[in-house]
C-alpha cells in the first residue's frame, strides 16, 4: 500500500488551510515566547511537514532526530534530502555505545522481542537518554504527533506542560489528519521517507517496524508484536507510564 497516494481528495480547501495557518501561528509563538526550542524529528511524514514550516519560515526551532543505531537506510536517507533541500544539517542524538554494548551482550542484539520490560530497557538506551540530552537547556520541545495516529495520543493537546523535562511541549499537528499531512507534502513537494510508499505509515527502528495492511490502525506496525495500549517507547511517557501531560491553553 502506497501511503502517499491514499489521500482523500475531498479535503475541505477551508478546514486544510486554517489548519496549515494555525500550525504556522504556533510555530511562530514557539519561536517567540520560547527560544531556545527544538523539534524532535523522527524523519516521517508529519515532522516533514513540520520541518518544511520551520525552516521555509526560517525559525530559530533547533531540529534533531534521535538516531538509534538502527534505523533503516531510507530513514537514514532523510537526513541527505534535507540537507540538500533546505541546506540544514539535522542534529543527530546517538545512545551512549557502552549501554548498547552491555544491553546486547548481556540480554542480546534482538532481546526486545521477549517482553515490553527488555523493549522498553532497549527503548530507554536508544532514544530517552539521547532525547534527555537533546533537551536540555531548552523551554520547549516540538513533536509531530497526531490525535488520529492510535488510541494512546486520542487526548492530545497542541499545547502541553511536560513536567518530566521541565518544560512546554507543542503538537502543532495535533488536529492534522493522514489525508491532511499528505495534502501538505504532495501541494509543497516536501522530500519522504521513501517506506511511505512501501506500507509504513509509521516509521521507527528498523527491527521493530512492519508495513500494515490497507484497514489497520496507522501505528499498528510499531511493535507489532505488543498490544496496543503499550506501543510506546517512552519519548511521551512519564515514570515509565502513558500518562497524558497537562495540557496548557494557548494564549
């Protein structure tokens, strides 16, 4: 199933371009009232969108990707394209080798397919101790989730109160649906991960991501091994729990 063709081209040109505007407004405000501020990007369709808004805008919004060790290669590729697009070179978080070596050697390379405690330990390595250090020293952090992207992000916010890092987090695309972030990419000719078209309309390491079949929930190839109500990795939980952050009404 190709993801960048399933797009409903009865999208309401109104509701798509107040949606475009008020993720703009955001970003801005971000820009404004929050410097320093950083977009964690995990190269997939929705934070090209987002990478798109910040820098045609020129903002001052630091962009990184928590670049685990095992991505895919046309996740990898990403990088490239935006460097070649937008001549912006994409801060890349790696996690400490000595973790990942003692992880690997006393549990094994793939021992996160056993249980979700092994999961999320490699999860921990990889991406939360890398995001902790991508962080810090920042009032704010920027994601690309979406409301409709599964059942644990249904109570999203576009603004939140993230007290784990102490800071503001912003899901400007927070009310975007998949029809809306492709809409955005085909009219601006933003660059994709290639395994977009390949099925994968969600994207992680490589060892734990599948295509989905046309009907399954857009998540459903992250760890599809697990149930759905644990498919974390733990960017956007607390104390090891999916605990919803405290939303912050806009000003």
């Amino acid at each position: 199933m190709n993801m960048s063709n399933s797009v409903d081209n009865s999208l309401s040109n109104d509701s798509y371009d107040a949606l475009v505007l008020a993720a703009k407004a955001t970003l801005r405000r971000i820009a404004s009232e929050f410097t320093p501020a950083v977009f964690a990007s995990s190269l997939a369709a929705e934070d090209m969108v987002l990478t798109d808004l910040i820098l045609r805008a020129e903002l001052p919004i630091g962009i990184f990707t928590l670049e685990t060790g095992r991505l895919p290669a046309e996740t990898l590729n990403v990088i490239d394209r935006i460097k070649e697009i937008y001549d912006y070179d994409v801060a890349l978080y790696r996690p400490e080798p000595a973790a990942v070596g003692a992880y690997v050697q006393q549990k094994g390379l793939n021992a996160f397919y056993e249980s979700i405690a092994l999961r999320r330990e490699c999860c921990h390595i990889r991406k939360i101790e890398p995001l902790g250090r991508a962080l810090a020293g920042n009032k704010a952090w920027v994601t690309g989730q979406r409301r409709s992207q599964s059942s644990t992000r249904a109570a999203l916010d576009v603004q939140e109160q993230d007290d784990a890092h102490g800071m503001a987090k912003f899901n400007p695309l927070a009310d975007w649906s998949e029809q809306d972030v492709w809409h955005y990419i085909r009219s601006n000719n933003v660059p994709y991960n290639a395994l977009h078209d390949k099925g994968y309309p969600s994207i992680g390491c490589e060892p734990c991501t599948r295509a989905i079949q046309p009907g399954e929930d857009v998540r459903a190839g992250r760890w599809w091994w697990e149930a759905p109500d644990t498919k974390e990795c733990g960017l956007h939980v607390v104390d090891g729990k999916l605990v919803r952050i405290k939303p912050v009404s806009a000003q």
